[in-house]
C-alpha cells in the first residue's frame, strides 16, 4: 500500500520482543550472560547466536550448551513451540520460503525491484494532492445489510462476506474467520491520528460480528495490520492470529499473545482446517526504518472447500505455483484497487485484469474482488475497478455469475 508507506512513524515492537526475549533466553541459560542474542529475531526461524558473551568457565559452559543449545535452537525453529494445542500440516511443504538476505525479506523474483525513492516520493506527493483535490470525488458504496443472526447460528454453510477494503468474514465448516480485519475510521500512525480515511462504513457493525476463531493478516502496511481492531479484536473474542514472520512481535508488544506467525510453506491445522502460508509479490514496513523486516503473504485455507486469500500482491507466478500446489480453489480473494500510477504500483499491486487472470492461474472456480471503495488512499477514481473487471469479464467471456463484487455487508455462499 503506496500512500500510507511514506507517512509512517517509527514502531516500537520488535525491538522490545527481542529484548523480552533475550531477557527469556538468559533465564532458561541459567547464570550464563547472554548479551545481545536476538534469540527471537524479527525473524526468528532464522535465529543468529551470534555475539553472545559467555560468563561462566569453559568445560562447564560447553557441557550446558550442549546439553541446552539444541533444544533451544529447537524450541526457536519451530513456529508452534509453546504450542501444543496446535499442530503444523504438510500441504505448503512444495512451496518456497521467503527470502531472507541483508536483514530484510525479499520477493521470489530476483528481478523484482521497486521504483525508486525519489519517484515514490514525487508521486506521493501528486497523489495527495489529486486525491484531496476537489475533482477526485469518494461516494460511499451502497451497502447491504447483513443478516448477523444468519451468520451467529451458521455452523456448516461456506459463506463470505466483504466488510470492506481486504476484511472479510469467511465461514468454513464452523469456523469463523477474518482477513485482513480493520475496523478504524482512519488508518495510520498513531492509531490512526494521521491516515486515510474510511470513505465507506464496515458492511457488519464490529459488534454484530459472530464469534471469530481465526484472523489472518497478510502483512504489516497500516491499512491490513489496523492496530485498534486488531486490540478489539483480542479483547472480544482472543482468536488466533495466524500471520507472517515478524509480526508476531509486533503483536505481543501490544499484549496480543495467542499468536502463531509462519514463513511461506509453512502450514497449521486448526479446527478442522489446515491453514497455509503461501508467497506474495509486495513489501512491508510502517516506518522509514523497517522496511521489509516483516514478511508478506498470502494465505490458502482448506477445509471441505479450498478458499485463497492473497493479500496484497503484484502479478507474477507465485499465483500459478499456489494453483498447482494448492488448488484448485473454490473461491480466490483478489485485490482489485490501489494498482496507480503503474510505474511505482505495477510490482507490487495488480490492475484489475491481472486480479482475474491471477484467478485463473490459481484455478479458482469463483473470484472476489476486494481492496478498493473503501479506504481513500487509491489514484484511481474509487469506482474504476468494478467497471474493469465487468469489461474484462465481457472480453473474455467469462462466467459472470463466477466473480463476485458484492456491496459490503453482503453474505455470499461459495
Ligand atoms: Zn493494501
Ligand atoms: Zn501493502
């Protein structure tokens, strides 16, 4: 998400989860020092012992390392240690995982790169003041009225309803789950102080929502990690927080511990579902100094049905692999919107065709278009996407009845 990368403030999470951390580690390592460890790193799988210093003599600290070094190094490798009430799948295992190298994560294509500062700033800048201009008008999108006790008592129905931007309540064999959550009237730093306004309401009230069991968030941009819903959320009904390495520190910071984050392959089963970590091609950050420290994805959910949620994503293979390894899907999540000016967006946000050929390439039977109407933070006029993909699904013939943009607060079965 373009607009809101340049307005960030500098977060304080990871840091203090390395140092609650180190602060662990030093404890379980008894009266040996441990000094700047990072033992869980804002990538933690990727964990470096290095720069440890040692207090203690020779023979007895290498009996004790020996003796604990691996079963931490254990305890560290794995994204579910500490919890023994859920256990890791396979499906994901032929994905690749996240590249990692000079301290930040990396897209799967060695080509990719970004425009430059100075273009995104320039650009940021325009877009400002095109979209607070008087011509780049936001009329709020018709809503549906959701029908919250349809939903309470649905206990086997598939159903999807879009709230709004990237949230959507998804119901799978009993289980509730939510993307991308966010709730707040602005979204920013400082809980929202400065930020893009919401310019359409949440199509379901936050107190309307059935309970959630599941929330899945795809990366750390302010308009998908919404710190004040995500705390909501935690207060109401303390669902699991599936989500992408780095930002399980992130939510522990705040006090959010029923956490689970993964690298891309990586998979959990929960309830019945098996959930997977699966690649995007877009970034992170939510300051000026932490760009690409957290990890971005998508995430594939596969119970009775195969349900794909792609978070934000520019157009490129990873799509077709997820379609091969995962698919085929009865129902594909694609972002729609925010995909100008295409020199600084085109790599990392799609048009609209793109969204539908990416529905292809994951052999989706059924597509849904999200990220746009919602959030005034899109170049585009805000209802340019729906009228793309109707012109897009005329010229290839599509199925209509097969993609899907629903008013927000509308519930679809799938
Ligand atoms: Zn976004
Ligand atoms: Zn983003």
């Amino acid at each position: 998400m373009i607009l809101t990368e340049a307005m960030d403030v500098p977060s304080s999470g990871a840091g203090g989860a390395s140092r609650e951390a180190d602060h662990h580690a030093a404890a379980r390592l008894d009266r040996v020092v441990v000094t700047s460890c990072e033992l869980f790193s804002r990538a933690s799988p990727r964990v470096s012992l290095l720069q440890c210093q040692w207090g203690m003599k020779g023979s007895r600290l290498v009996r004790l390392g020996l003796l604990t070094l691996p079963m931490l190094l254990l305890a560290v490798a794995s994204p579910l240690a500490g919890r023994p009430d859920i256990e890791a799948g396979r499906l994901g295992a032929k994905l690749p995982r996240a590249p990692w190298r000079d301290g930040a994560f990396h897209n799967l294509d060695p080509a990719f790169h970004r425009a430059s500062n100075w273009t995104r700033l320039r650009f940021y800048l325009l877009g400002l003041t095109t979209i607070a201009s008087s011509t780049h008008k936001f009329v709020p999108l018709p809503t549906a009225v959701p029908d919250v006790e349809a939903l309470r008592k649905n206990h086997h129905a598939p159903t999807v309803t879009w709230v709004g931007h990237s949230t959507l309540l998804v119901q799978l064999d009993g289980v509730n789950l939510l993307t991308d959550p966010a709730w707040s009237e602005r979204l920013g730093p400082l809980s929202g102080t400065v930020g893009v306004h919401r310019f359409t309401p949440p199509g379901i009230a936050f107190e309307d929502l059935p309970p959630i069991d599941v929330v899945l968030i795809s990366h750390d941009h302010y308009d998908h990690l919404d710190e004040p819903t995500v705390r909501r959320l935690a207060g109401t009904f303390n669902p699991l927080f599936l989500v992408p390495l780095g930002i399980k520190a992130w939510l522990e910071a705040r006090g959010i511990s029923n956490v689970v984050e993964l690298d891309w392959s990586d998979s959990v089963k929960v309830r019945g579902l098996e959930i997977v970590c699966a690649p995007a091609q877009h970034g992170s950050g939510r300051s000026l100094t932490d760009g690409g420290r957290r990890l971005w994805a998508s995430w594939a959910v596969i119970g009775s049905k195969r349900f794909y949620f792609a978070g934000d994503t520019g157009y490129a293979s990873h799509f077709e692999m997820i379609g091969h390894v995962l698919g085929p899907f009865d129902l594909a999540a694609l972002p729609i919107g925010s995909y100008t000016p295409r020199i600084i967006a085109r790599p990392v946000h799609m048009s609209p065709e793109e969204a539908l050929q990416a529905s292809r390439d994951l052999r989706a039977s059924a597509f849904i278009g999200i990220h746009w109407g919602t959030f005034k933070l899109a170049r585009e006029p805000y209802d340019e996407p729906p009228r793309r993909i109707a012109a897009e699904v005329e010229r290839l013939q599509l199925d209509p009845r097969s993609v899907w943009l629903p008013k927000p607060g509308e519930t679809l079965d799938w």
